[in-house]
C-alpha cells in the first residue's frame, strides 16, 4: 500500500546542455469513505539540465503528455516550453474513485519530447496500490430461538456498526435504525402473528463510514398457539378425551364453561388428556341442567399467553344425563347439590330413580 510514489523518464541526451528529462511525484491529500475516493497530489517538473554558476540550462518541451489512472491529465505538442531544473510542467489534484469493495491501484505515464518538434524521445511509468478504503462490513444472521409472535435473531458482522434495523418482508419495508455499536448481538422481533411464515432480512450501518449492507434472508415461521385437535362428547361422570397440539411447548390452560360459567380449570394438560370432573366441578356442572332436557351445553377453551398477549381456542360439547345420572337435587347449608336416592330391594340396597308428575305427564327426575 502507497501513500506516495514517484518516477523519472529515461534522459535525452541529444543536446549540450545536459541530458534532460522529467520527474513525477504524487501524494495522498485526503481519503473519502463516503463517496469512496482518494484525493491525490501530483507533480511534474524538469531535471538532467546542466547547472553553471549556479543557474540551471534549460531545453524546450515540445511534446508532452500526462496519464494518470487511465485519463490524459494534460496534452500539448508544438509548443514550445523552455524547461530548466525544477521547472513545474504539471501540477494539480486529482480524485481516483476506489473499487467497490474498497481497493484501488492506479498508474501514471509520461510521453515527452524535449528538442525536436513532434517527436517524443523521453518517457516513464510506473503504478502503485492505494490504501484500501473501509467499505461495506459483511453480516451475517442466523435464527436464535422463535415462539409463537416473536423471533430472535443472532447476528455478526466483521466490523463494528453504528446501527441495525430489520424486514419482515423481504425487503419491502424496513423498521427504524436502532443505535448501537457493537460487532454481534442478538436482534428480537417482537409483535408477530402466530403459525406466520417471514422472510426476514437485517440491515446494518458501518461505524467509520455509514455505508449500509444488506443481509441475506432468512424464512422462518412463528409457532401457532395451543388447540385443540379433538373433544369428546361424554355422558355426565364420564371422562371427557381430550386431544391437542401444543407446538411452541409454553404454558396452556384449560378452561370448561357452561353458558360463561367457569365449571373446571386444567394448566399444562398433556397432548392426549382424560379430564375426570372432581365431585364440587360435578355437582357444579349438575346444577347446569334443565328439568326439560338431559343434555347440557359446554365450551371448552385451551389458553396461551406468549409475551404478554394471550390466545385462545374453542370447542363446543356437550355432556349427557343417562342411567342413575339422572338424579334428585337437595339443598344443604344452603348449598344446591346432587342428591341421590336408593331403596331396598330384597335385602339389597340398590340406586333409585325418581318421577315426577308433570302436566299429566309422569317423568324421571333429573
């Protein structure tokens, strides 16, 4: 890597006051990260002139052409310029646009003619490489951890940036910078649908030149919250089957109600699950059932909170009286609850059912 350089053309030597010939020179005036250029220095002057008492011989330069980085810097032929020692023949800044990737090597050349008219006799080059300009960082990203409306994102760049934002599009759009000045971290996108496929995509800012880089997408897709997958219907004091799914493994709940009344409650319950009625949820659920009908309406819900935000399924069933089921209600401590009859038949204490009559009708009792 150069920050000067210099070169000097072959000598002529076709004339008494010396063998003349030209110096180029160049240095670094300033280093542009943003628009990607280095400004350079250079310089052209006159050498190989005899000196006497102290003053330097001069030549004419009939002929002279500068080419620095590709481009003709400056061009002149028959015209004649008397050049001595030390005789600036060229003289300027220049801008050289880097690689995209920050490199650069440029060249300079010199085609002259000192003396003849349209006859170049003298010339030179040579060419450097230029202090590689800090560019784009390279990021990279990989999924952390994911539930069922966030997604975590590990990320490393080679260098440090100054800020980082994210797309859950593709590309399309894009959230805000958030500042920060690290070269790894963990970037959690928060505030997802559940059981929704993303691409997402991050977008860094570098520190030393606030140049951006674009990541590489990742598809992923947020878990989907607890549900259901099969509820059996039951006749009452059965147990109710119940199936579910439960992807993401956070905590769920179970919830069964009658007509917004809560019966029973169930937290964690395993993916295939027998939920058995204790005796309160029993005479609880009892309590439900019309004098005009043997079946009584359920709902079940399956809850999930994630990140604050809860999610719920729903189910409806419903649960059968049948057989000595179908029971009496008494109250005791002011307490409506079940009541059950049994008589003696042939010395056997058996289960009874009673019937009402009702508008004529004889009925059994529920």
């Amino acid at each position: 890597m150069a920050n000067d350089g210099s070169f000097e053309t072959n000598k002529y030597g076709g004339v008494t006051v010396g063998t003349p010939y030209l110096k180029f020179s160049w240095y670094i005036n300033s280093v542009n990260n943003n628009n990607n250029k280095t400004s350079i220095h250079y310089k052209v002057v006159g050498a190989g002139l005899n000196v006497i008492q102290g003053v330097s011989q001069y030549c004419a330069l009939h002929l002279f052409k500068l080419i620095i980085n590709g481009s003709i810097i400056k061009d002149i032929s028959d015209i004649g310029i008397n050049v001595s020692n030390d005789t600036v023949v060229a003289e300027g800044d220049l801008d050289i646009e880097h690689n995209s990737d920050g490199s650069k090597s440029f060249g300079a050349e010199i085609h002259a003619g000192f003396y003849w008219k349209n006859q170049e006799n003298v010339s030179g080059s040579n060419s450097w490489t230029l202090p590689t300009i800090d560019r784009y960082v390279t990021i990279n990203i990989s999924q952390k951890s994911k539930d069922i409306n966030s997604i975590s994102i590990n990320w490393s760049a080679d260098h440090t940036i100054s800020g980082i934002k994210y797309s859950t599009n593709g590309g399309k759009t894009y959230s805000a910078y958030t500042t920060l000045s690290a070269k790894s971290g963990t970037l959690t996108i928060k505030k997802l649908s559940p059981n929704t496929s993303y691409d997402i995509k991050v977008r860094v800012k570098r520190s030393s030149n606030s140049l951006e880089t674009t990541s590489s997408t990742l598809t992923t897709k947020t878990y989907d919250y607890a549900k259901f997958v099969s509820v059996s219907n039951a006749d009452f004091g059965e147990n109710v089957i119940i199936s579910k799914s439960n992807e993401s493994g956070i905590s769920d709940r179970l919830e069964m109600y009658v007509n917004n009344s809560l019966i029973a409650t169930r937290t964690n319950i395993d993916e295939s699950y027998y939920l058995f009625l204790t005796q309160s949820e029993l005479d609880n659920l009892y309590k439900k059932y019309s004098v005009n009908s043997n079946n009584v309406n359920l709902e079940y819900r399956l809850i999930t909170t994630c990140n604050s935000k809860t999610y719920t399924d729903t189910i409806a069933r419903i649960i059968r009286l049948t057989g000595n089921a179908k029971t009496a209600k008494i109250k005791q401590n002011g307490v409506v609850k079940r009541a059950k009859v049994f008589i003696k038949q042939n010395g056997i204490i058996k289960r009874g059912v009673l019937f009402i009559m009702q508008d004529g009708i004889i009925k059994r009792c529920i």
